[in-house]
C-alpha cells in the first residue's frame, strides 16, 4: 500500500525497542505512516499519524528522557491559495483590527480553514500553514499526540500556548542546542512563518527561547544542520534560505522578497532575512549570527545542508543540495506574469498556466570547505559536488564499507545520486548500542580527542534533515597516535574508551556506560550587571531618512547616544550622563558616593529635547551636548548646548554649522591654559554624504569664539585628542564614514594634517593613512603595547554585514543630482572582478530615479550591466567615494611610522561603535571594551546584531584575545556609546553603554583586582587636567601611558579619575602635564586613593577634597 503513496520525509528509526530499523513516511494528504519492521527486512503498516495533512521531515528524540525515541512532524499544506487566482475574502474591522471573516463564501470557523488566514501590518491577506505535530511514544511504538495548547508548548514567558502555530514547515531537528543535556527543537518554516526555536527543560515541556537568544533568523528556512564548528565544545547550527551566490542571481531572483522591516524601538523583535543564516554558540544558551562573515551567506535556493569532514582534516565541512522545478524567485518572469493578468481577464486555468512561464531551476549543489574555526570556502567544483539538478534531500551512509561517509543525494523526476568519499586519509567509525527503546543512541554525543587534531565531535540523529534521515553510525578524521572516545548518552551517562586507533569501526554499549561526575561550577561573572541603578532609556522619535534619500545605506537618524562621566558637582564622585534623541530627556544621574545615583530632573533636565543629542563632554561642571539637525535641516539654534547639571540650568550656545553636529572633544590646543572645544559634522540634512566643515573652537576667558573651520575632513563620527607625538601638546584623531582616519597634529596651536606611513598586515607593504578609507566610526587611544605611546583604536563596519569590502574588490558610492530633481542621487556598487556593479536592486533604485526604467529593461540586463552601462553619461557627474577596509583596526605607534592590525574576529562581528580603552582586569595592561550593532540598515540589507558588547584582553605586548561569555556583559540592543569610570571607588573599571531607542546599561567590575585610583589637580580652567599623560613606574619598569581625555570613542567621555594598575604596585607615578611638564612622586606603601597637584605633590584623596 505504501507504493501507492506520494511520500515525503522518511526515517528508518527503532520505534518499539526491538533492535530493528523501523520506517516512517510522511505524505502529502495521507498523513504519517508507521511501517513496521518483522526483523528480516519486510514492513508492515502499523499505524497513522497526522491524518488528512501534508508532512514534510521528521526528527525523532528522546524528548522526555524515558528511553524511546518521540516524533516530531512539520506540515505544509496540500493546497494552497496561492493556487487559487480567483480568492474572495470578506473582512471586518475589529477594534481597530483588520480581520478576515470569510474565503470564497465560507467562514473561516471552518474546520479545514481554522487558523489559515491572518492580516499583516501592510494589509495583506497572509495565508498560513497548519500546525505541525508532536507524538509521545509509550515505549512500544504506540504514539499519542500532544497538543500545542494542552501546557507542552509554552511561550517565551513560559505561559501555555493558547493556540498552535499555524507554519508552512519544511524541517525539524531535535539536538541540545542550549547544552543542557536534553534534546530542543528547531523548526524551519517559509514564508512569512517564523522559525520555531524550543528549549526543552527535559521533561518533554517546550518553551520558546527567549528573544535574546536568537536575534534574527532565516525568511525562507528550508534545512537545518548542526556541528560544533569552532571546535569551543558548543554545538554551533547553519540554516538555508535561497539566496544567489552569484552577481546574477541575487539581483534576479529575488521575486516575492518583501522589503525589510526596519522596526522602531530596542529591536526586541526577532526578524528574517532572506539569506542563510549561521549560529555560533556562546555556550550560555544564546548565539550570534555570522554567515557573512564566514562565507556561508549564499547557496542558492538551497534545501538541505549537511556537516560532514569531507577531506577528514578535523574540521566539518558544508555540503548542500539545490534547485527548484519553477524559477519561481524570477523577478522579470514574475513582473511579466502580472502584466499579462493586468492586460485582460483570464480564467482560472489560463491563470494557473502562467506558471508555466518559469523555467526549471537545475541550480548546482554546492560544497564549502571549512578552512578551520568555521571560515569556509566554496569547494564544488574540486570536490565534484555541483551537478545541476533540482535536488532536495540528502543523507549520510557508508555505502562501501571503507569507513567514511558516501552521500545520497534524492534529485527530483530524475535518478538519485550516489557520491562515493574517495579520501584517504585515516578514520575511524562509531556506532551506539543503547538501552531501552532507543536502540541506536539517538542523542549521544560521541567526541574523539587526538593529538594533533582539534576536538570533534557528532551526534547520532534520527530524521532531522530536509525529508531525509542518516545511517546512525558517525565517522571521524584519525590521528597517528591512539585516541579517546567518550559518549554522553541521552540518559546522562559517559563510556570513556581510550586506545582509539584508526581504521576501525567501534561498536560502543551504553551498558557499559557510568555516571556522569558532578560538574565543575562556572566562575562567577566577571562584571555585574547594575542597569537598575540608572533606569532609564533612550528616546528617539521616528523620522522616515529613508523617505527623503531612499536609498542611503543606513538610517542616520537613529545614531546615537553617548554616555559622559562626569563629577558636575565637585564631589569626587563620577556621575553619569545619557544621551536623548528629539523628544527625549536627557539621563543625568548624580553618583551618591555609595554605589547608587539619583535622576536629576531640575531645571532644563527636566525638558524634552528638540534635536538628538550628538556627543556629550564635560570640564569644570559643565556639560557639553551636541544638537543634532540632521532631522530639521535648519541652523535655527546651537550646535552646542551646555548645562549646568548641579543648579539644573541649561541653554544654547555656538550657532550650528550647515552640517549636523557629531563628535565633540575638549583639550588645551594652543597652551593657554583653558579647555578648547572640537564640533566634528556628520552629514547635511537631505544631502548624504555630504559635510560640511568641522570647527574647532578657541576658548578665551571661558567663552568660545566663532572658531576655526577644518575643511575636507568629510563625515566625522569619532574624534579624540591625544598627545600622539610625546611632544606635550594634543593631537587630534578623527573616525571618517566613507573616508579615512585623519591625523591633525598640534604645531604651536594649531591642527595641521599628519598623514603617517602605514604597514599593512603580512605584507612589506607601507601605504599612506588617507588611503585607508573605511565606514569608521570610532576612535579611542590608548598605549596597548606599553611601550609608552599612543595608539589608536578604531571601530568599523566590521566583516558580518553585506557591506563586505577589501583593497581588491572595494565598496564605491556616486552621489550627486543624477535624477535632476536638486537632491542627492545614492548609488551603491562594488568592483567585482574588475567591473563596478550595484549592490542595491534594480526594484530600489528605479523607484528613487524613475529614468532607469528607461535604459534598462529587466532585471536581468541590470545584473549584466555596469554601473557605467546603467547610468550612463550621468555617472560622470557625480562624485566618487571608496571603501578599502571594513575591518576594525588598532594602529599602532611607532613613532616614525603606525602598523596595522586587525582586532580580533569575534570584534568583526558586529559594528564596532563605543570604545572604552581602560585596564579591565587589573593586570597594569590596558584592555579593550567595545559596542556593538547597528540595526537601522536600509530596506535590503539585514541588520547588524550579532554584538552584545565584547570585552578584549590585553596580554601587554599588544596582542588581543576576546573574553568568554564569562565576562558578564550581555547587552542586545543597538549598542552606541560607551565610558568607563569607578563608579564605586573599589578600584575596578565599570562600563556604562547607551543603547539606541534601548535601556542605558551598567556594568560593575567585580572580578579585576583593585589598582591605584589617582587624581589630577590641574591648573586654573582646566582643574582635572584635560590633556595630561600618566603612567605608573614599579622599580624601574614604567607601565602604559594612560591619558585624562573630554571625549572618545563614540560620542562619549570616560571619567578623569584614572585607575593604574597595582600588580606590581607602583613605586612612583609620573605625569606629562598640559604643555609638557613633567613630573614624579613617590607613592607609599599603603593606601590605594591618592591626588596629585601640579608641583607632582600626592597625597591620599578623601571623598569631598576639592
């Protein structure tokens, strides 16, 4: 009877215990067969599940820890609407909700209709698919299902569902993706569906993950697999979408990819993207996404990914079958298809046919080699994995016994294909023999350790691809000398073997397993979250950027905040203030001296803002804010406002510039004395990217004047001052957007350009700082190698995002009028293989200047063509930017001459925005905390969120390492701003972070070991020394030179109070003071909190000194 049937998904599985492969079928409308298995290979129908539904794949686990394996089903739908041109809806309006109340006549109360069709914000029918099914086994092969709504499936909450997800589902897997033990779910779903994520609590109770844990996902998720990629001991997982790899392809097919949502708010949402998507475990239960950063963003309209060591090097690599019987993502075949509906009236037959239209996608399957730690590279064609098929399932078996894994591969109206694993290379096999009913070890986890080869490890599944299911038996590259297997069984229980040799197959009994010894307990948590104490969160009213240039790469509007510490009240104490967007109030808090803060809301802090708040610094008790008018466009009102927080008065000064204020920095340029002031610009309103000059301004017996313009420095978006040079006076560093980082050294007061000889990294190669253009967007400094000068950090795009860029194939941007319409025309491309080509659509870029559809006619001539092919003689008129560098960067000093390098990977991840340069650790070497994301991107591009604010250990000579998930900090918002100070005065370097439309966050050290806390006495109107050098000298041996900065990073100020390291404790602090005075003094033995005036004078500092 199963011959006659239109299967789907198939698992050959034990399902009641009796040692035997037992056969699953999923059907489209007959349900899901049970076939049993008499022991000599002949299968008898037991029993049906999931009647009348369409299955897709399987997965089976065990769920509840009993011993036998229980079911999961995903269903799609036999039918569907789309099939129906002619669809009738009637609808109502409910509580200001639209609702659908009837299809084609009949109410949707209807049992076959229940939960089919919903409303999106748009006002578009959405047609959903049918609930998927989980069947509980009773250990004898009988299944009861559990419903969705009976207390199983709980929300992120942990509330029962009220009703079941209805999904278009096409694959299920159950592994332990949170690493406790037990088996959870992820579920693959298309189209509008969300991928379903369930943490089990080891009972057999799902509750959805929690919105942090994942931030986006995959739009068309279509498989699931999982390995452990990075070798860090947590199972990392890869879902595929159908993205292009090819220039072609992804402006081609990408009919029926709705724009991108661009939410307002924190981005609490969890959205989809239509691109494969790639999760790295943290090891604490969440991941970040990375698949543009490890090459594995596009396959093509892809269904089944498999992890398999192809070449047994240790490391898995990628396999993945492709194509579709309808190019049905065709965008020209799909515009033409709607012209033809719009010409005349069809009938439904007539309708349906169109479909005919598309062409069969015979698309190749794909292959990538995993170059280690998870980067891959596409293999298919040295591999012979890329035959042009429309291929669909695929599974795992050593079809010759050789001891390798050989693919089957199920390609659709066509023979199946079978790849024979030719590798030479040593190996070794495993296969389980559980107790119980779960026969086969379902859920272990076998790990092989050998010298010389990174730790593997692989779990027996069953079910669990796209329609298919493996051999359960794993196989593992071999080393020379003998080896260890240990299993973790789904029980809990270990087998331990040692003496592991290649070349054999081992059979490994769970009888013979033990229990496993308690855990080692995890370390407490380097920093503390304390956001509580300052409760407050950013405001930033929408503006629609995207409206006025629709095709700018990102949103400018949502930007900020910075955060300023600041003692505004002369108390000692650093208190905290947060930057508001238009209609927001600023976040000002006065430190209490004993680890708390109060809100100030007097005076001026109490009124809403009418422009965001740009960077924020402090000297003397007063506060610096910028005011942005990217928004309104005007000069109407300052650029600057200033505050007195302590008296709660506040107003405007300095008159704005034509450009959008950005970074602000304070330092004593010209040697008077006082404190002058830096007002970098962003871009002008409407313009993008265009700027205006940035200014700096003199101070002249406490009043600014009208200040210098610094022209041609472009789109400023950090800025810091800082004694580059060692000459006594400070330099100032820029971060330039779709520039470079600029230099303008200190010559008797004034800024001249300082363009400085570069050594790139690997190479003999030098080039010139101007040439090393970027998307920077932060810069701090800080003496990372201690050898007594500054270097630079600097925050860029990084490697996650489609804003992928290198000196061969550089991102271009042309701006200009090309429309004629008086504005400014954006037009994005890339140099890819030696021709320039756009990176947005043809769909955006014909809706911001309508006279393309004019010169070129489809989409497919668009992705042929040039960007000169495409603009034509206009493209000569506009102006020219390039981007060479999207990593983020340290530039180390080195006197003559700066060296580059790359921070390292985990910082890539993510934008960097916030940089904080301050001794993290306690260990007298200058660490690295950064901030990271950036969510308002434009309607095609995916957000950047795969940051929740990294923390990098210094070694002391300057080489970085990312901290764990130990560190403590977990921020998953829009992450901008960022200052450190010791908020507590326990000697320890806190973090405060500023998140757009998000919470401000603070982060208490509890882990660092304490350090001297000094302060500076400066002189007349610069009292805490704005400018000065200090470092601390144990014996002979002096450590890093750390500066007293007002302003760096990203909009932000770092307290004065600086904290110098006490392992060895010093024996002498020396100090470069504003102008070049130099200074030494001695520090006693005891005591931990000191001050220092200008005659080098220390002296223990209590709360309250002046």
């Amino acid at each position: 009877a199963a011959s006659t049937l239109d299967a789907t998904g198939t698992v050959l599985a034990d399902l009641d215990g009796d040692g035997d492969l037992d056969l699953i079928l999923n059907t489209v409308g007959s349900g899901t067969w049970l076939l049993s298995n008499d022991g000599k290979g002949r299968f008898e129908r037991r029993s049906l599940l999931n009647p009348g539904r369409c299955g897709a794949s399987l997965a089976l686990a065990d769920m509840e820890g009993d011993g036998d394996l229980d079911l999961y089903v995903v269903n799609y739908r036999m039918f569907t609407v789309r099939d129906d041109p002619e669809a009738r809806y009637r609808m109502s309006n409910q509580d200001g909700r639209t609702v659908i109340l009837e299809y084609n006549g009949r109410s949707v109360e209807s049992p076959d209709l229940a939960g089919r069709f919903s409303v999106s914000a748009r006002g578009r029918v959405v047609e959903n698919g049918e609930a998927d099914a989980l069947y509980q086994n009773d250990g004898k092969g009988v299944f009861t299902l559990v419903p969705f709504t009976g207390g199983a499936f709980r929300d992120e909450s942990g509330q029962p569902l009220k009703q079941p997800p209805f999904d278009w589902g096409l694959s299920v897997i159950f592994r332990d993706l949170n690493g406790d033990g037990t088996p959870d779910l992820y579920v693959c779903n298309d189209f509008e569906s969300p991928d379903r994520i369930w943490w089990n609590n080891g009972s057999g109770v799902f509750q959805a993950a929690p919105l942090d844990a994942i931030r986006h996902t995959s739009m068309f998720s279509m498989g699931i697999d999982v390995a452990d990629l990075n070798r860090d001991g947590h199972d990392d997982f890869f879902v595929v979408d159908m993205l292009g790899r090819t220039h072609r392809n992804r402006h081609v097919q990408i009919g029926g990819v709705p724009p991108y949502e661009i939410p307002a708010g924190g981005g609490e949402e969890r959205l989809q993207y239509a691109n494969n998507t790639l999760f790295f475990s943290r090891g604490d239960g969440t991941f970040s996404e990375t698949a543009w950063a490890n090459g594995l963003e596009a396959s093509d309209w892809s269904w089944t990914p498999v992890f398999l060591d192809v070449d047994l090097d240790g490391w898995e690599d990628l396999l993945v079958t492709n194509g579709h019987e309808r190019d049905a993502m065709n965008a020209d075949v799909m515009e033409q298809s709607e012209v033809l509906i719009a010409q005349k009236k069809r009938t439904k037959t007539e309708l349906l046919q169109l479909n005919k239209m598309f062409a069969r996608l015979n698309s190749p399957n794909a292959s990538f080699r995993n170059k280690g730690g998870g980067v891959f590279e596409d293999s298919s064609s040295q591999w012979g994995f890329a035959s042009e098929e429309v291929s669909h399932g695929m599974c795992l078996a050593d079809l010759d016994g050789d001891g390798d894994s050989d693919v089957i591969v199920n390609n659709l109206n066509g023979p199946a294909g079978i790849y024979r694993n030719d590798v030479s290379k040593p190996r070794v096999g495993v296969r389980l023999v559980g107790q119980g009913g779960n026969s086969r070890g379902v859920g272990a986890r076998i790990s092989l350790l050998y010298a010389g080869f990174p730790a593997q490890s692989q779990a027996i599944m069953a079910g669990g691809r796209y329609v298919s299911s493996d051999a359960p038996e794993r196989t593992f590259a071999a080393g020379q000398q003998p080896g260890v297997i240990e299993v973790r069984w789904r029980s809990g229980k270990i087998t331990r073997l040692e003496g592991i040799e290649a070349g054999y197959l081992y059979e490994i009994h769970e009888k013979s397993s033990l229990d496993p010894t308690p855990s080692t307990p995890q370390p407490a948590a380097w920093f503390e979250d304390m956001s509580s104490l300052v409760p407050y969160r950013h405001r930033d009213e929408p503006f629609a950027d995207l409206q006025r240039q629709p095709l700018l790469p990102w949103q400018l509007a949502r930007l900020g905040p910075g955060v300023c510490w600041t003692d505004f009240n002369g108390d000692g104490w650093p208190d905290l203030v947060a930057g508001a967007g238009r209609a927001g109030m600023l976040g000002v808090f006065q430190n209490d001296g004993r680890g708390g803060f109060a809100r100030l809301t007097n005076g001026s802090l109490s009124r809403a803002l009418g422009r965001d708040a740009a960077g924020i610094v402090s000297a003397s008790g007063m506060l610096f804010v910028g005011s942005a008018n990217y928004e309104d466009g005007t000069t109407n009102g300052g650029a600057i406002r200033v505050y007195d927080p302590a008296r709660g008065a506040g107003g405007e000064s300095v008159m704005g510039p034509v450009a959008s204020t950005g970074p602000l920095a304070l330092a004593d340029v010209d040697n008077d004395g006082d404190l002058d002031l830096f007002i970098g610009t962003r871009a002008v309103a409407g313009r993008y990217p265009e700027s205006a000059p940035s200014r700096w301004l003199r101070n002249e017996g406490g009043r600014f004047s009208a200040g210098e313009s610094i022209p041609g420095l472009g789109l400023v978006s950090g800025a810091v001052f800082s004694d580059l040079d060692g000459d006594g006076d400070p330099d100032l560093a820029l971060a330039c957007e779709w520039g470079s980082v600029r230099l303008l050294r200190n010559n008797r007061g004034m800024l001249e350009p300082w363009n400085v000889s570069v050594s790139l990294p690997g190479t003999e190669t030098r080039q010139s700082l101007d040439k090393l253009t970027g998307w920077w967007r932060s810069i701090a400094s800080g003496d990372l190698d201690g050898d007594g000068r500054l270097d630079l950090v600097v925050g860029n795009q990084g490697l996650n995002s489609r804003h992928q860029t290198s000196p061969e194939q550089p991102w271009v941007l042309y701006h200009g009028d090309l429309s004629g319409a008086g504005g400014v025309d954006l037009v994005e491309g890339r140099i890819l293989g030696g021709r320039e080509v756009a990176q947005r659509s043809w769909r955006m870029m014909r809706a911001s200047m309508p006279f393309l559809s004019e010169r070129v006619p489809s989409y497919e001539a668009f992705a042929q063509s040039t960007l000169q092919e495409i603009l034509g003689e206009r493209l000569a008129a506009a102006k020219r930017l390039e981007v060479q560098w999207s990593v983020s960067i340290v530039l180390f000093n080195r006197g003559d001459t700066w060296e580059l390098r790359a921070l390292p990977r985990e910082a890539q991840l993510a934008p960097v925005f916030g940089i904080c340069v301050a001794d993290l650790d306690g260990d007298s070497d200058d660490d690295l905390f950064l901030a990271q994301n950036l969510f308002p991107m434009n309607l095609e591009f995916p957000r950047c969120d795969a940051g929740r604010g990294l923390v990098v250990l210094n070694d002391g000579k300057g080489g970085l390492a990312a901290a764990g998930p130990n560190a403590g900090i977990a921020a998953y918002g829009d992450q901008r701003g960022c200052a450190w100070s010791d908020y507590d005065g326990d000697g320890r370097v806190d973090i405060a972070l500023a998140q757009n439309s998000g919470s401000l966050k603070l982060f208490r050290n509890r882990a660092a070991k304490p350090g001297l806390t000094v302060r500076l006495r400066g002189g007349g109107n610069n009292p805490s020394a704005v400018g000065a050098g200090i470092r601390a000298i144990a014996g002979e041996k002096p450590g890093p030179i750390k500066e007293v900065q007002a302003g760096s990073g990203y909009l932000s100020q770092n307290s004065s109070v600086v904290i110098l390291g006490s392992d060895p404790r010093p024996t002498e602090i020396w100090v470069r003071w504003p102008g070049g005075k130099e200074t030494r003094s001695s520090v006693p033995a005891e005591g931990r909190d000191f001050i220092i005036d200008t005659e080098g004078k220390l002296a223990p500092w209590k709360t309250g000194t002046p």
